[in-house]
C-alpha cells in the first residue's frame, strides 16, 4: 500500500490564529496545513502578510495543498457572476502566493444546472492555470444535488478539461448515500486531496451535518476499506484530517492536531 501523506485541515483547530494553526501542524508531525480563505483574509486584515505565512509554513515544513473554498460560483446569477468569477481569481491568485496545487471549488447548494456549472467549472480551470494553483470539484453529502462522487465526476467530465479533480472525504461519501466503491471510477491524478474523518452510526445519515463527523477509528465508517480503494487507485498524496467539532476548538491546538495524527496513523498503517 502507497505510504500516504499526512495533512491537518485546520477547520480542526478552527478558532485558533492562523499562525498557532500552522505552528500546532508542524509540531504535531504533519507534511502539510489546508488554509482556509477566511482566515487568511482575516489574518491580513489585522496587518499580516503573504510573506509572513509563507516564512512559517517554511519554518514547520509544511506543504499546502489546498486552500479552502470558492464558493457561489456553481450557481451564481448571470448579473452575480462576474463578481463571483473576480473573488474566485482573487482566491486562486493568493492560494498560488502560499504554494498551493489546488483550491477546493463548492458545489451548488441545490438542485443545479449542472451543463452550466460544467462550464463555469471549466473557466475557473483556465482561470487557475494563469497562477499554477487548480480547483478542485467537491462534493457535499448535505446539498441538494452535487452530493456523489458521481455527481462530481459529472461536472467534471462535461468541464471537458482533462485536470479537472475531486475532493474525496468518507464523511460526504456517506452523508451523501453514495457507495465509497465509487471511488474506483477515478485515477489517481483525478484525486486533488482526499479528506478524513468518521461519523457515528446514529443519528441518521439524513441528519448528520458536519458537526458529527468524529475521529477516524471513533465512528462506524470502514475506513480501512476506503483507504484500499484509495490505494488502488495509484493515489499516494495527501490524507487530511478534517472536523467541525466545537468540542476539540476548546482544547489545545496542538495536542488535537498530535491526537488527530495519531488516529489516522491507527487507522492506516495497522
């Protein structure tokens, strides 16, 4: 089996300063941090600078990469759309300034026109080669329509451009009702980051938000399963730890960031 790569998504430790994010990552044995625009857009707002995250992702020796999210694209006005595109760019061009690959794309909330997202999809892909940083499909198992792996391969494949990627997590495989053997339809370049985390059996999947995901090897996901299915595939990047949980927010970063590390050691390696 591929040796995978360990990455902190730092919704984990949300409500911790960017900079104790990426220092939690570092010490706790990560090789890469998921940014998320927010946070960065805050931290420059109170006189932070690109080059200040640049130096300590330097320091802990982290990689980004992703950075999170574009959102409103998917199902934006025609009259809204240029200035969601302008947002899109403006995201795309500051996760290239942090070294990212990729920059994870949302999905529509509802039900959607989905030849049209395709082809917004695809001018966000043009967009993205300019600075070298790509978007990626996501899939959320708790909006209307873009829910699947399937879905998103969809999109994907009606873009007609051939480095469209997906953004895989067990939780949204789940919450979704989708089927984790789906992930055999993809490649490994198709793959731009795969998410992880576990969900507990109750309450029912139709009522899990993001809220509920817990641990990996604390819920009722095979996720030994889903990394064999990963593996197949020739993916061997990036496995990112990613929860919501308020819970973990109240404790010290880096103490959940090293707990976190450890589970997902428990789950893969064993």
């Amino acid at each position: 089996m591929p040796r995978f790569r360990y990455c902190l998504n730092a919704s984990t430790i949300r409500t911790t300063p960017i900079l104790q994010q990426i220092r939690a990552a570092g010490e706790a044995g990560y090789e890469g941090i998921e940014l998320w625009h927010d946070a960065i857009d805050d931290y420059l707002r109170r006189g932070g600078t690109l080059a200040s995250l640049r130096a300590a992702l330097s320091d802990h020796q982290l990689a980004v990469p992703t950075t999170i999210y574009l959102g409103g694209w998917f199902d934006a006005t025609a009259e809204a759309y240029p200035r969601v595109l302008d947002e899109c760019r403006r995201r795309m061009q500051q996760a290239a300034e942090l070294g990212a690959t990729h920059v994870i794309a949302g999905p529509a909330a509802g039900a959607c026109d989905v030849p049209l997202g395709a082809a917004r999809y695809a001018e966000l892909l043009r967009c993205g080669r300019e600075w070298g940083v790509l978007p990626a499909m996501e899939f959320l198992g708790f909006v209307g329509q873009l829910n699947t792996i399937e879905s998103a391969l969809e999109v994907m494949e009606l873009s007609g451009q051939a480095d469209a990627t997906i953004v895989l997590d067990p939780f949204h495989i789940f919450r979704g009702g989708g089927s984790v053997e789906s992930i055999a339809k993809l490649t490994a370049s198709q793959i731009a980051i795969s998410h992880f985390n576990d969900t507990p059996a109750s309450p029912p999947r139709e009522e899990q938000h993001d809220h509920c995901r817990v641990m990996p090897g604390d819920g009722h996901l095979n996720l030994r399963q889903y990394v064999r299915l990963l593996a197949d595939t020739g993916y061997d990047r990036f496995l990112s730890l990613e929860l919501f949980r308020e819970d973990l927010w109240s404790q010290d970063p880096t103490e959940v960031a090293r707990r976190g590390l450890e589970r997902m050691r428990d789950v893969v390696e064993s």
